[in-house]
C-alpha cells in the first residue's frame, strides 16, 4: 500500500521530550498509512535507545517507522533535507520531537491537500507551552477572517502571507514531488533558523495553497535547545538571509521575499541590541541597507519602521516600499457561529472548533460575556457522532465546567443537561445525578449506559428502545445480504421514462422521506416499497399513516436525537415496527463532509459493508437542488426550500463516484 504521510522529526538530544512526542504522533487518526522517519544527528544522549524501545514496543501496522543515524552532527538543515530525501509519502510533513500534536492534526490537512490538489496546506494557529506559564494561543494570517471565504490563495494573498514574515515549518503539509521538483530545501549551512529559509523559497514558487483555521500545535518554548532562544546562534540569520537571496527566483513575489526576510532581519536586530551584540547589530543594519537600496519593497508596518531608520542612519534615497496592513490575530468573540461553518468541509468544521476552544480557554473573561455563545458552540460540536472522544473537546469540556459557576449553567435547564450527560459520556465526571433535570435532555447513544439515570422514569424505556435499535439493526444487514437493490430518490428525473416496474422488481425497494406512491406516479417510480429511510432532520415523518414496511431505517448522522423525534421513533418500535440505524460517521469523514443526501448515506454504507447481489440507483439529480429542491411529487413541505448546509456539487460527484462504482461491478 501507498505511504501517505512521511513525517520528519529531526532529533538532537531530545531525550527528556522524546516519549510524549512519540506518543501523539502515533496516536493520529483517520490516516490509514503513514511512516514516522526519525533522523538522529548524532545525540549525545539516549535518543535513538529511547525511539528503539518505543518503535519496538509499538504494535501499529498502519505505521512505518524508520530510524536514521547521521555519523556527524550536520544541523537541523540537513537531517530535514536527508528525511524528504529518504520519504516514501506522497505528502511529507515536519515534526519537532519536544512539541506534542492533537489526534487529528494531520488527517484534516491530508483532507485537505488531497481535496484541493494542493501544493501545501498550512494551519493558522499554534500553541506555544512553557512549564509552569499558562499556554498562549498564537494565531497568524489567514485571510478567511478577512474576504469570508476558504478558498485556495490569490497571487495577492500569497505575497502578504509572505511580506507579514510568518514561519511555522510545522504548521504544513507538503506535497513531496512539488519539493523535489522545484529543489526546495532547507539551508544546510546555517545551522540555525533553517525553516526561514525553506518558507521563503517555498511561498517564492508556490501555486496552489491554502491556510486553514485551527491547528493546536504545542510548540514548546522552553527548550533551551532553541535556536530561536540561544543568544549564540543569532549571527546565523545572517547566513540564511544571503542563502535566500541566492536562491530566490526575482519574480513578482521577490518584493515580498524581501520584506519576509527584512521582518526576521528585524527581529533578530533588536534581539542583538538586548544581548548587547554591537557587531551583528551592524552586520544586520549593513546586510539589510543592501536589501533596501535599488529594490522595490512589500512588507509590514513595523519593517517599514525600520527601513525609515536605516533610510535616515545611512542617508538613503527614498525607497519605494508597499505597505501590508498588519493581520491582528482573531479573538473568540470576533469568530463566527460553529453552526455557521456546517456547510464547510467536515475537517474545517473540526479544525475550527478546535480555533474556538483554544481561545475560549485562552480568553478567560470571555467565559462571562460570551457565555450564551460558548454552550452553543458546544451543542453544535457535540452533536457530531463520536465528538465525546475528540481529545481537545474532552480538554474544553474539562476547562469548561472547571472555570464555569453551575450557577450560570443551570439557568437553562435543556442546554444544563446536554453538557453535563456529554460531561458523563467522556468520563470527566462519574455521575449526571447532581446536574440534571428529570425527562428534559436529548437522547444519544451510550446514555442507556448510565446506570445511575435508573432514577428517571423513562429510563427503563430508553434502555429497552436503544437495545431494540440494536437488535434490528443486526436483522437488518442479514436482511439485505444478496438481495437485489433499489434505492428510489424524490427527484423528478425518472417523470416519463416508465421505470417504474424495473424498480418493482428488485427484491428490496428503499424509498425516502415523504415519498409518494399515488397511482399517477407508479409507471415511473413503481409502487413497492419495503424500507422506507428517513432523514435525520425531518420533522413531517409524523404526516405518514401507513408504515407497514420490513424496516424504517435512520442514520447515526448525529450524536444527539431529539426527544420529540425519539417519541416517534420509540411509539414504532414498541409497536412492532422495525426501526434500524445504520453508523455513518466514516462515511461523513471519509468524504469531508458533514451534511450529506439521505439517498447518498445508504447507497454508500450498502456499498462498504453488504454483500449484496445488484443495487441500481433512480431519483436523484443533486446539482439541480442548488436552486431549491425538486420532487416528482406534489405536497412535500421542503419543496423549493434552498438548502445551503447541503454541498450540492460534491455530493453530485459522490453520485457519479458511486455510480460509476456500481458500473465497473456489473461490468
């Protein structure tokens, strides 16, 4: 199988970190094949022992590992260099081994990278952790919180990413040939600051980029290891500086390469003014009075500060300089709705919650004026199948209730008791009986599990309703098992084309929704229906009189139902009716998205894990939904409705996917 993910993780001495380190990185999910290359320049402690021992104690097939041994010390330059060389991942990424990732860091940039076809894929957020010192939150350019939007980047918005000098080796992923193709390296020379110059060179050709919300890098300050912390190491940006500018194409990007490395020049000119460094002080004064003579310029306020100073120290010429508006990192309150982002891919829902959390707790007074703004935030997060073992929601959520008076909880009863049963469900506390209100909570999966809620009066039937769902939901996938298929769409598509006794013909008809079976209707659509499959948000289930078919089928596309749906739900299934629900959380992540056609659920969970003998698909036309949505039947209250959560062209695709799928099978 095809190595995805080659992550690099150059090591030196870093064996106090090293265990932690190795323990996130083999703990990412959704990544079915990736390899974790360790390239050891020479450490003088027990590095490569320790990454031996765990290597060897680490039962993961999925994961590949290599351990490399540089003979001599060559910097953090060449062991990077010597890993993208030694990668065998379509993509490659960079690791530091005293940092520390969440679960998902990796699989929502493959998403995207992949999605997009792009070149490289950044985050915008990264957490710098120091002992004892409360986190800080980080958050760099990214221009959605600007123009709306997350698209991939304008050529204008490449050069202000560039001319605002932001860095972050780690906080991308690479496309490896595009690296290979175009010769972008790491500095090998400097032995220090290395990733200014690969960031450079990187944004002076790239074409296809993105940057996205969120991130949760836990970028540690306190090793004392750090070039960026060690006074010494200083002169060398002086050295990466002339290695960029012999390297760097003079494109149109070149003036806002220029303001990048003038940005770091900077930095580390007045770092050498505070360790009193006289001579790299003038050495950065001369090398950037050479930068800023005879060349045009893009780059920041604060650099353009600091061109005026040399301009009047060495009594330069004027100099034509255009000036980036400095990006002012985004604050919780200034962020939009989590509710606002399920039409985005579901990895940017993921990553931007997690943005929401990391300032949230690194905000803390907005716990009491953005309150009302939080839980909802929550009860939109948790209502995503298995968000109860997201390992930064599960932080948040401890954070949360830790920093929040029950006093100011309780005030709403419904949203009191949905916290504290996902609370429950994730172990932070051992019992809901304290915290909530009788008969007033949405119902989930796992909470027939809580034997202390035995104190409710409808406890007993919630627990007998979920092993009903269970017991069905067993009979009907042997149900299904080589039986020929028809899953039948609401759309007008099949009107006068008389399909209607090849869809009969099917031993299993599966029908949507408010589907109709009047007389007028059945040459084209036909007539037998033996499941009938309903979407999660329909409220007019209830409109249906009969309900005589072998099975009702639901999704598991949220974690949460309703109590007024479960009531229905519960009234069926204790009348004999046969309600099933069928897992679709892997399908949702599988396809990036978090709202996905009834129809499209079920063709794909049949397809993924029944041995069927046929399945044809009638009834759908997805594009044309975009303008409102269209049945081949009279009545239906969602008709003409515009659905924006609904990514209308991708699931078009996912139907020609499956479609073509189903093709190559019969062929």
């Amino acid at each position: 199988m095809e190595v995805l993910l080659s992550i690099i993780v150059p090591c030196y001495n870093v064996s106090a970190y090293i265990d932690d380190s190795f323990k996130s990185l083999i703990s990412q999910k959704d990544i079915k094949n990736f390899e974790i290359l360790f390239i050891d320049d020479c450490s003088t402690d027990n590095t490569s022992l320790i990454i031996q021992q765990l290597i060897s104690k680490t039962n993961a097939p999925h994961i590949h590992f290599q351990l490399i041994k540089n003979s001599i010390n060559g910097g953090y330059g060449k062991a990077v260099n010597l890993g993208i060389n030694k990668a065998n991942g379509k993509y490659i990424c960079i690791f530091e081994p005293d940092d520390i990732l969440p679960s998902k860091y990796y699989s929502i940039l493959l998403q995207q990278i992949q999605k997009n076809s792009l070149q490289a894929c950044f985050y915008d957020t990264y957490i710098e952790t120091r002992n004892g010192i409360k986190n800080n939150v980080v958050n760099l350019y990214n221009p959605y919180y600007i123009k709306n939007t997350l698209d991939i980047l304008t050529e204008q918005e490449i050069q202000d990413r560039l001319a605002l000098g932001n860095c972050g080796i780690w906080l991308g992923i690479y496309l490896r040939d595009f690296l290979m193709t175009q010769n972008i390296k790491l500095n090998e020379n400097s032995k220090g600051y290395e990733d200014i110059a690969f960031i450079a060179l990187l944004f002076s050709q790239i074409k296809k980029v993105k940057i996205i919300p969120g991130g949760g890098y836990r970028y540690r300050r306190d090793n004392i290891s750090q070039s960026v912390l060690n006074y010494s190491n200083f002169h060398k940006i002086l050295i990466v500086t002339k290695y960029v500018l012999e390297q760097a194409q003079k494109n149109q990007r070149y003036a806002a390469i220029l303001g990048f490395l003038l940005t770091h020049l900077k930095t580390y000119h007045d770092k050498a003014i505070l360790s009193k460094q006289n001579f790299l002080v003038s050495n950065i004064k001369e090398i950037a009075r050479e930068i800023i003579e005879n060349a045009e310029l893009k780059c920041n306020h604060r650099v353009l500060r600091f061109i005026k100073s040399l301009q009047r120290e060495f009594n330069l010429k004027n100099i034509s300089a255009e000036v980036v508006d400095n990006y002012y990192p985004i604050h919780y309150a200034k962020t939009l709705p989590l509710s606002d982002y399920l039409k985005e891919d579901f990895s940017i829902l993921y990553s931007y919650a997690h943005l929401k959390f990391y300032l949230a707790a690194n905000e803390m007074s907005v716990f009491d004026s953005n309150i009302n703004d939080i839980q909802n935030d929550i009860l939109t997060f948790s209502n995503i199948p298995e968000s109860e073992k997201d390992l930064e929601f599960i932080d948040f959520i401890q954070y949360f209730l830790l920093h929040t008076p029950y006093s100011v909880l309780s005030k709403n009863s419904i949203i009191n008791n949905d916290i504290f049963l996902l609370a429950r469900q994730m172990n932070i506390i051992p019992s809901v009986n304290p915290y909530i209100h009788q008969a007033n909570f949405s119902l989930f999966l796992g909470v027939e599990k809580f034997e202390e809620m035995s104190d409710f009066n409808d406890f007993s039937i919630i627990k007998a309703y979920y092993a009903l769902l269970e017991s069905h939901t067993k009979s009907f996938v042997k149900y299904l098992r080589q039986k020929s298929i028809a899953i039948v769409g609401n759309s007008p598509c099949e009107l006068g084309k008389n399909k209607g006794m090849e869809i009969d013909s099917h031993d299993i008809v599966i029908r949507f929704n408010n589907f109709s079976t009047d007389k007028e209707y059945i040459k084209d659509y036909g007539q037998k229906t033996n499941i009938w499959a309903l979407t999660p948000a329909l409220n007019s289930i209830m409109e249906r009189e009969n309900i005589s078919f072998d099975f009702i089928l639901c999704a598991h596309t949220n974690r949460k139902t309703p109590i007024n749906r479960f009531n229905i739900l519960k009234n069926w299934i204790f009348s004999g009716a046969n309600v099933a629900q069928i897992p679709c959380i892997d399908i949702l992540i599988k396809y990036d998205i978090r709202v996905m056609s009834m129809g499209l659920i079920v063709a794909l969970w049949i397809l993924e894990n029944i041995n069927f003998k046929k399945m044809n698909l009638y009834g759908f036309s997805l594009k044309e939904q975009e303008q409102g949505i269209t049945h081949y039947f009279e009545g239906d209250p969602s008709k003409g409705k515009v659905l924006p959560i609904h990514k209308w062209d991708q699931e078009s695709q996912i139907l020609a996917s499956i479609k073509q799928i189903l093709k190559e099978k019969y062929a």
